[in-house]
C-alpha cells in the first residue's frame, strides 16, 4: 500500500477527491496573473483533495498528514494571485470551502468559519445594522479564511485600514499539524502569527471579526480632464474625515476602454474616478468635484445596490482582470507610495512610463493618512523588462509587494515576521504546510 493510499484510507468519511482533472483545477489559483509565475507553477498540483466538514474533521486530516509526513496545502475559494494556493511538493489540498458555519453576530463582532464567503457573511450581519469592515473585489466568491491568510485590504480599507492593522482582526482559532493536532485560539495581536502567512503556520478553521456600521452606500462615477486633477481629487476626498467612504479609485486613461458595461458614463479620453459613498455623505461631493473640474456621469442610490453594475467589481485587483479579459499581454504591479511625497511620485511615474504602465490608484488608510497605492497595469514585453520597471520604482521610494513571485519575503513582505516562524516551529514541526512558500524556511532546511 502507498502512503497516499494509507493517507485516504485514514481519512473515511471525510469527502476526499482524487480525479485528476478536478485536484488540477483546485491546485490553481488566479497566478495566471503574471506571466512570470505562469511556467514557474506549470504543473504544480496536489495529489488529493480533501473537504472537511468541521474542525473535527479538520484535526483527522492534520493528523494523518502528521503521521504518514505528507505536504498539506490550505485552500479557500483561490481567488489569490500569488501562487498562495498552489502546491509546490503535491500532497493534501484542504479545501476548506464547505466549513460556512456562522456560529454568532453580534453588533460590531462576528465568529464564523473559515470557509465562509464574505458576500455570504456581509449579508448576514446586515440583517442587524453591520457589516464586514473591509473585503477584496472577489468577495463574491473569496472565503474569510482565505482573505486572512492571503490578502492584506480592500473595499473599506479607505475607512478601516489594512486588514493586518491593529484591531481588524480580534481572533483566530488555528489547528496545528503535529502528531496528536490541536486547536488553538489566537487573540488581539497574537493573530498576527497567522494573518498573511500563505498558510504555512496553522490550519485556520474560525475567524472573529469586528463590524463597521452598515450605511447606505451610493455609488459614484466622476471623470477628468487631467489624470493628476483625478488624483488629487482622490486625495482630497480621502482626506475629508467627515465623510463616510468605502471605495476611492482613480483610473488613468485608457484603462476605462477595459470596462465594457460602464462605457457609457466615461467618456473617451478622461480619467474616472470610482466612489462608493455614504448616502449621508452625498450633499458635500458636488461641492468638491466642482473644485476640482470633474463631472459626476453616474449615480447609483443606496437602494438600488443589489441590481445592475457593482462598482465594487471594476476596482483592486478586478481592474486587472477586465484588462486582462481583452488583453493578455496585461499584467499588474501593486506599488505603495511614501506619505511625504505621493502624488508627487504618482506624477513621476505616470509621465515616466507613459501607457506601458498605466495607472490605477486606490487610496486607504496607513497609519491613520490617507494613501494612494496602486495596482498598475503593465504592457508586459519580457521579465527583464518587468524588472526594470520594478527597480526604477524602488529606487525612486515606491514600494512594490511584488506579484509576481510566490515566496512571502520577495512578494509585499521582503522580510517573514520572525514571530511567525517561531509560531511555525510550534505548530508544524515537520515542516509540512505550504512547503517551498518561504525563502528563511528554505535556506534553514538546506542547512
């Protein structure tokens, strides 16, 4: 008997999947992104994929690949686009999908599972006046746990920050991979042992969350004459505090020619700006648009959010994709611009590298400012080039968490929290979760 036959037979009654067209389509997550990740993840798949239907079922599957030393790849609903997701070593893909319970909503707090969808969990806790603080484009289709363990902010993060600041997480119940697994409950800053960490440190099997007040969104279209006018009017509108925002996205031409079903509102040639606002906030927008010489083209009332276009699914890393549906030479960067001298290097690069990097700002708080960071569409030619244009940024002060490789510390992180890897000691002795994802974990086994 092999030892993936001893690993299934251990693991009775648990839905387990081994037709290989099915384990290859949930080895895979959106890495097509980068045509740099594309041959380097070529046919990297597990060899089994398992669905736990609870955290007992979560601690069997821990335990047997504990036990046989099996790799063990964690899975939400893999909309990252990294890699995160994808096995280098094969092995177990535990795809945790099927764990939506909703254990309590409270005001302001939420337990669920970690399979829950966001759109799912963001309709519940309106039912009693909340909603969840911040989500990625996908949240339609991304899981909690997911969003934790391999995304870092989204729509709302103009309002609450980044989903690893202080207070954006309250809890997080992980299950180790040892001999005899066990579920262990991370809270307040102890989370950050697991949050963003690819999975290579613990099974997340529950998440408790904080709430932000759910208002009535309205969602708004105003478009440029200029690109920079576009920015600064982003700026201005993240700055005003009395105003309530969920989304601030400002696009330079000709990225909009990528949004087929908003045509109509963005006339050729100007440089739209995205908003969703609360409805409360409405009356001061005219004020500022006319300051800055833009047009408001669309509107869209709170009530009417459930129907026709979502605004929601043309920004972040959604843009991206539109691109990408028309073009495939299309790929993305994700830069972050210093506080002190933002839109002025938002200036710079935009005129440095014309439409082969075509800008796309989303503003979110960091540290209490209002920041742009930017997913920009790049022309892709060859990963020389790729780089060169990463360079050219850093060494001009642009961050850039780097898409287009699926080691944690060359992506957005550049070093691994030394707490996680203490963590990691801990929880995964023998070093089975998400293998070959860190560079430190690497260099460490080779010595």
């Amino acid at each position: 008997m092999t030892t993936l036959d001893a690993l299934i037979n251990s693991l009775e009654g648990i839905e387990t999947i081994t037709d290989s067209a099915q384990v290859a389509k949930l080895s895979q997550d959106y890495h097509s992104f980068s045509p740099v990740l594309v041959p380097k993840l070529e046919g990297k798949v597990g060899d089994i994929v398992v669905r736990p239907a609870n955290e007992g079922e979560v601690l069997k599957v821990a335990a047997a690949c504990a036990k046989h030393r099996v790799p063990l790849t964690v899975r939400g609903a893999g909309t990252g686009n990294y890699g995160q997701c994808v096995p280098l070593h094969g092995g177990v893909i535990l795809d945790m999908t099927r764990m939506q319970g909703i254990p309590w909503v409270k005001p302001g707090v939420a337990r669920v599972e970690a399979g829950v969808k966001l759109a799912a969990l963001d309709k519940k806790t309106r039912e009693i006046g909340w909603e969840i603080r911040m989500a990625p484009s996908t949240y339609r289709t991304a899981t909690i746990g997911g969003f934790i363990a391999g995304g870092s902010g989204g729509i709302g993060s103009i309002q609450y920050g980044l989903l690893g600041d202080r207070g954006n997480i309250l809890a997080l119940r992980v299950v180790t991979v040892e001999d005899e697994p066990r579920a262990i409950e991370l809270r307040g800053d102890d989370v950050q042992k697991v949050n963003h960490a690819w999975g290579i440190n613990g099974i997340i099997t529950e998440v408790e969350i904080p709430l932000g007040p759910a208002y009535p969104w309205a969602e708004v279209i105003v478009t440029f004459d200029d690109f920079m006018t576009a920015a600064k009017f982003g700026q201005a509108l993240g700055n005003a505090d009395g105003m309530i925002k969920k989304l601030i996205s400002v696009f330079a031409s000709p990225i909009p020619q990528y949004f087929h079903a908003l045509q109509e509102y963005i006339p050729e040639g100007t440089h739209p700006a995205f908003l969703i606002i609360a409805e409360s906030s409405l009356e001061f927008l005219p004020g500022l648009v006319q300051q800055y010489g833009g047009k408001i083209t669309y509107e869209k009332p709170a009530e009417e959010a459930g129907k026709g276009i979502h605004l929601a699914e043309f920004c972040w890393n959604h843009t991206t994709l539109h691109a990408r549906s028309v073009d495939t030479g299309i790929t993305y960067l994700q830069s972050m611009f210093p506080h002190d001298r933002s839109l002025q290097l938002v200036q710079h690069m935009y005129h440095h590298f014309g439409d082969e990097v075509m800008m796309h700002l989303e503003f979110f708080r960091v540290n209490g400012a209002v920041v742009p960071g930017a997913l920009q569409l790049v022309r892709y030619t060859t990963e020389e080039r790729l780089n060169e244009i990463i360079r050219y940024h850093e060494e001009h002060g642009v961050s850039i968490a780097n898409p287009h490789t699926y080691i944690i510390e060359e992506g957005g992180r550049k070093v691994i929290d030394p707490e996680q890897l203490k963590f990691k000691e801990i929880v995964d002795p023998y070093r089975l979760m998400n293998p070959g994802k860190s560079k430190v974990l690497q260099l460490q086994i080779q010595n």
